[in-house]
C-alpha cells in the first residue's frame, strides 16, 4: 500500500478477549488506517474554540509561552513556537531565527520528552528545520550566568541542494562555522549561544570570546540533561499507561525550579513574577509531598503570609498546613518546634476570623464579590486539623485540643448554615455561598470555573481527610452531586474540563479534580482533568495559562491549544495542583501513616498488560517506598518496594468498590472496596468478581495522526499485520507510530482513551476504546 492510500475500517464490535499487546484566580486576582478508519472528530458547540492562529511574533504578549533557564535564575528567557525567545535583565530584546516562515504546521516539544530544551520542527523547502533552545549555566571570570544554546538544524530530503539561512537575530553567537548550503540527504547543524540572566547580580555580561570559550552546544546540552535528571531523582518517580503524564509532571518541577529566584519560590515569570500567600502554600506542600525537601527549611523560615502582593485571609487560614506536611515526611520535631509560634499565631487568627453568621468563617471577596464562601471555610478547617497535627507531633496537647474544639464548633456552623441553604433553596449541590445559591453570583456565571472552588482550593475533602480531620455534613456528603451538577451546567463544552474566569479551562483544571479522590463516582476525575490540559489548551510544551478563555487550532500540532491566557504561562500553582493530585491518585500517606494506594487509578489503566508505578515516595520519618499496579483479566496485582509504611497500606482502586471476590493477602472489604495491607507485606493479588469493561469509541485515522505529528508523508502498511503500520516521514522513511497516541488524536475529548486490536492477524482490526 502506499503512503497515500486510505482504506476505511470499521471498528470491531466487542472488545478483543484474551492478551493483546497493548486565584485559585478565584477572581484571577482581578489581575488511520486510513484517512479515516471510519472516524469523525468529535467535536463541541461553534463559538467556544478560537481556531484562527495568533500572528506569528516574538513578544511576552504571545499566547504561546514558555520558559527556559536554569534553576534559581532571576529573568528566565521566555520561549515562543517560532524558536523566538525574549531576553530580559536588562537586554530586553528577543532572539528570533529568520529561517522561521510561518509554516502551516510545526511540532513544539520539550527535548527528551521532559527536559528544558523546547524543540520547534517545520517543514520549509523540502527539507525539515530544527531549532532547539536550552539553557544552562555557565561561570565566566568568577561571575555566574545563564546563557541559552541554540541549534538550527537544516535536513535535505530533496534530490537538490538547497541554500537555507537560518538568519539570527543580533545577540545570538554563532559556535561553529557550517555553511548555509545542505546537500541531498544531508543535515546542517548550526549553534549559538546568548548570555540571558545574571542571577540577579549586576556585573557586566561576559564578552563574546569568552561565551564561545566556555564549551560547545553538546557540551552544554550533556550537563543540562544531566542535572534536571539529578534533580528529578530526588522526587517520587511515576510510570503510568499514559507517559504524556510522565513527561508533564517531569516538566512540571523542572520548570517550578526556573520560575524561582534562587530558593524563593514563584509563580510565574511572565505576568506573575511574585508570588501570593496561598499560592506559596500549595506549592509548597506539594514539593514537600514530591519529596523535594532539600530547600524547605528555608522556604518555611521565608515563609510569611503578610509578605504577598495581596493578604488574602486564606494565605493566613491554610498557613499551618505546608508545615504539617514536612513534619510528616521528615519528622524534624525540633525545627517545626522553634517556629511553633508563628504556626500558633497563624491558627489562632481562624477563631478570630470566624466572626460570620452562626460562627462561620468572616466575609471575603474572594469569588468576584464579598460572600460567605463556602471554600473559605473549607480552607479554616484544613488549617485547623493541620494544626491539630503539627501541635500534637510537637507535645503541644492544649493547643491540639484547642484545635480540634475550634474545628468542631467551625464544622458545625458550616453544617448548620448550608444545610439551610440547600434545603431553603432545594439545591443539589454545594452552594458556592454558605447563604444563597450560586445563581446571584461568578459561581452561577456561564462557564466560570469558581462552581468548583470548593473543590481544590478548599482543600478539606482530599487533604482534610489524609490529616485526619472529622468530616461530615453536605460538603462531605454532595462531593458526587455537585461534579455532576457543574458539569452539566457548563454550556458548549467538552467532558472534564471545569470552565475558565469565563471561557474554557484553566491551569488548575486538573487540581479541580483533588476533591473527586474523597468522593464515590469521580475518583480519577483528577488524571482526566489533566490529560485534557494537555491534549487541548497547553500554550508551550506542558505550560498553561492560569486562565484559558480559548482554546482552537493554530499551526501548532497535534491537538488543540491556548490561543488567549491570563495570568503567567507557565503558571506553577496551576502546575503544582496538577502534579499533586496526579501523585495522590497513585500514593497517598495518611497522618496515622497508613499509604492510600490507587484510590484515583483510571479504569483503563486496569487493562491488561498497563502498569502503573510510584516510586520513591517520600512517607513519614523520611523514608521512601514504592507502588507497582499490575493487571490481566480479573486479577490486579499490587507489589510494595523501598521502606514499610509503618501503618500498613490501604489499597483503593475505584475497581474495587462492590467487586472484590478475593485477595491473596490483606483484609477484605468489598462493599468498601479496599484491602487492608499489614505493615511489613509486600504484595496482594486482587480477583475482581467483574473483570474491567471497556466501550469502543471507535476507528483510527492513522493518516491525519502521522501528518499531525510533522510525518508528512501520512500513513503507510508494510506487511500483513496489525503492527505493520508505520508514518511516513517527511525524508520518505518510514517510523513507528504510537496507536494510543492516534486515538488520543482522533478523540480529544475522551478520557484516558486507547487502543487495542482484536486480531493480529489482520490490520483493520485496531479501535480505539475507553472504560
């Protein structure tokens, strides 16, 4: 068959038996097997997406927007899809490669996957160019620098030479001598350098001789992926069926260590170099509950919840929380101890806050209009039970019990108040206000996100219950109810994406998903919320915008992107949220030091031959374990590695609920759906009494699939099989292609989705499908 021929094939009708191979904006601060495999894109309401592109421009303006730099650099250089990157500390200017012609389609990706190096490949005169930007640290005459590497590769797949430019903008430094001219079937390489950010300091910037003396492009490219590699060692580690994921949470700490100054954590770089009380908070737990422990006595000393842009009370509410979290991970009693007063002082301001009706927490204007908000009060709980531990774990019981006398009296004016509410107004679901419904208000607002504030921000259902905390009343009960009912009133778009401050999405979309883990129905809500972001509104390679008002086709491909945001890109309390709840639905310590294991584990994940791992996971006392799921048919597998949780492990799979026929260890309770770990065991095979089900979305096209991913020769069958299909690419060779991936391509909107043939043997037997 050739590269070009399409052959409709339909779907198999049942899914193959036996093994196959597989502000908070809040108020945003006010600041193929064929051409068609029998497919059709699934699609949403007209006037939601933007499909036209932004105008091709090298500006802290763009839509498309990344960072590159070096961990702790003051000015990270910030990255657009046309190889463009803008110079700041002083220079203010942007390095732009003119061989850049706007092509109708280009690929924009981190290199390796995960690292720092944003890579944007085109096609331009027959033959395909490269331009790879990285940074790295460079130390010239005792001063440090970052300085960014650039390479324009140049790769002749004509049967004529071809003279290509890549025509550099002033600043950048060329490193070698290739010429401009590429033979038939050769490649050119091209490299530069450009000093970009001093850290800070304002010494002069290094001479150009001594730039290009301070090593090659390789060179430079070897420790960059060397270092983040280091770096990213000292964290969980996470294998999942999905390694877009991997790659993104990868990418998601890398670049939190270059949004921040030194060891002072940030939000962003364009838009919101600062940072604000509450976002410090979750950022930090959340390196904290990574295992990124190597700066956090400094950044709880610097930690103030006064010195913010803006004092949001509930930077005040949650303060107790981060520090709860390292004494858990570390057990560094004496140092919590010393700073036990600021954590005091922090708590009690709760009590004293709680100056609302029937005791509740005080009004804010923290959803685009003073309110009695129900996420406020969710956060002075969190506060509190996170206060209750870290009293309790430093021999404080008067103050532990005045925690917990707090959070009852707290909880039940909250009961007492929503339960007015909801029966006054027969709602069903958690009222953005504890006093009216969200009708009067942004929570009622057309696709406006904040219906689910409560969800993530508040931080009680998910994180409430790990540390213990007494829960009841409608927040703890309508969890399930109020997803649904937010979900249904979003107009005109897609499943698992929450809404924008309006528009379609956010960069906390998947942190929306943390309460769906305390709940019954939408336990995995979380990884689907994240892979949406990153099949349809990154805006740079696994960079959001905090808030995404569109979101359409441009010349970026594949999937669809960002083309307006708010706030920064990248936002890293957007990125933090996300990397948390993806690490929580796959392990989680309890305060009593029981591990929650798999509670957010999507169902496809269950299929046969997927595994889904989390290693190195910081517990209690400072050690580490690990978590390997495995599945086939009805049997699920766990097997436990590193230190013993020292109170045992919970293992949790949504699966389990009412489905439990048996377990080769642990306690039973398949109504509950959990089997209960012993300290010290290391494995448990789990029977299901119904293996997972799984539904076909549907075909392939496996020709829009190659081409979207710049193999522009599309599709192409090499044999007789079902695993002969390869793309072609733009040199007419022919690569190897990723079947989960085309599915993903052809149903954006579907969670989790992939692939399965039915018969090996026959090459139109591929579907796509999902649980």
């Amino acid at each position: 068959m050739s590269p070009s021929t399409s052959t409709p094939l339909p779907p198999p009708t049942a899914f193959p038996a036996g093994p196959t191979r597989p502000p908070r904006s809040r108020t945003l601060r006010r600041r193929a097997l064929s051409a068609a495999l029998g497919l059709a894109l699934v699609g949403f309401a007209a006037g939601v997406q933007t499909l036209d592109a932004a105008p091709a421009r090298a500006a802290t303006t763009q839509v498309d927007s990344a960072v590159i730099g070096w961990d702790g650099d003051k000015d990270a250089a910030i990255a657009h899809r046309d190889g463009s990157f803008d110079i700041r500390d002083g220079k203010n200017t942007t390095a732009r490669f003119g061989i850049y012609n706007n092509p109708g389609s280009l690929q924009w990706t981190n290199a390796g996957g995960y690292y720092p190096a944003l890579v944007t490949t085109f096609q331009r005169d027959n033959t395909t160019v490269t331009i790879t930007n990285f940074g790295d640290k460079v130390t010239i005459g005792g001063h440090d620098y970052v300085a960014v590497y650039s390479r324009v590769t140049v790769a002749n797949h004509d049967t004529v030479a071809h003279t290509e430019d890549p025509a550099p903008s002033s600043g950048p430094i060329a490193l070698n001598s290739a010429g401009s001219t590429v033979q038939p079937g050769r490649t050119v390489a091209h490299d530069y350098v450009v000093a970009v950010d001093r850290f800070g300091a304002t010494y002069g910037w290094p001479s150009d001789s001594s730039l290009t003396a301070a090593g090659s492009y390789d060179a430079h490219y070897a420790h960059m992926t060397a270092y983040w590699d280091g770096r990213l060692g000292q964290i969980a580690q996470l294998g999942l069926p999905d390694p877009r994921l991997v790659n993104a949470y990868k990418a998601g700490m890398i670049y939190g260590e270059i949004v921040k100054d030194g060891t002072a954590l940030d939000v962003g770089e364009n838009g919101y170099d600062q940072v604000w009380n509450h976002d410090l908070i979750g950022i930090l737990v959340n390196r904290f509950a990574q295992g990124d422990l190597a700066d956090a006595r400094t950044q709880l000393t610097r930690l103030d919840p006064n010195d913010s842009p803006a004092n949001y009370d509930d930077g005040h509410w949650t303060f107790p929380w981060p520090w709860a979290v390292y004494l858990q991970k570390t057990g560094d009693t004496a140092f919590v101890q010393s700073n036990f007063g600021r954590i005091r002082t922090e708590a009690h301001r709760i009590q004293a806050d709680a100056t609302g009706p029937g005791g509740v927490m005080k009004a804010t204007n923290d959803i685009d209009s003073q309110g009695y908000w129900t996420v406020d009060n969710a956060e002075a709980l969190m506060g509190l039970a996170a206060y209750r531990y870290v009293a309790a774990g430093v021999g404080d019981t008067a103050e532990a019990n005045w925690a917990q006398q707090t959070y009852t009296t707290l909880l039940n004016a909250v009961n007492a108040a929503l339960t007015t509410t909801i029966n006054a107004h027969h709602l069903s679901y958690i009222p953005c206000a504890l006093d009216a419904p969200n009708d009067g208000n942004a929570c009622g607002q057309q696709n406006n996100a904040n219906w689910a504030a409560l969800f993530l921000f508040g931080r009680w259902n998910w994180d409430g219950y790990l540390f213990g905390a007494q829960q009841n009343g409608p927040m703890a009960t309508m969890v399930d109810a109020t997803y649904d009912n937010g979900f249904a009133r979003l107009a005109g778009l897609p499943a698992h994406t929450y809404g924008g401050y309006t528009g379609f999405s956010t960069g906390y979309n998947a942190g929306y998903g943390e309460a769906g883990l305390a709940s019954a129905d939408h336990r995995a809500e979380g990884v689907y919320d994240y892979q949406f972001m990153i099949t349809n509104s990154q805006s740079g390679p696994f960079s959001w915008w905090e808030g995404i008002p569109t979101a359409g086709t441009t010349n970026w491909s594949p999937g669809t992107h960002a083309t307006a945001g708010t706030g920064s890109s990248p936002h890293m309390w957007g990125q933090a949220n996300a990397s948390k709840v993806l690490l929580d639905s796959l392990v989680a310590e309890k305060a009593d030091g029981q591990v929650v294991v798999g509670r957010g584990v999507p169902t496809e994940w269950l299929r046969s031959g997927a595994t889904t791992s989390a290693t190195n996971v910081p517990i209690a006392g400072g050690h580490r374990m690990g978590a390997t799921v495995t599945s086939s048919g009805s049997t699920v597998t766990l097997t436990l590695s590193g230190d013993a949780p020292a109170g045992g492990v919970s293992f949790q799979l949504p699966s389990f609920a009412g489905n439990i026929a048996s377990a080769t260890a642990g306690r039973v309770n398949s109504a509950a759906g959990t089997v209960t770990l012993a300290a010290g065991t290391t494995s448990t095979t789990v029977t299901l009494v119904q293996p997972p089900a799984f539904h076909s979305s549907g075909g392939l096209d496996l020709n829009g699939y190659c081409t979207s991913i710049g193999d522009t020769g599309g599709v192409s069958l090499d044999g007789t099989t079902a695993y002969d299909w390869h793309c072609v690419a733009p040199d007419g060779s022919h690569v190897s292609m990723d079947m989960d991936d085309a599915c993903t391509y052809g149903y954006p909107y579907t969670a989790s989705v992939f692939s399965r043939t039915s018969d090996v043997t026959d090459p139109a037997s591929w579907a796509c499908w999902h649980s």
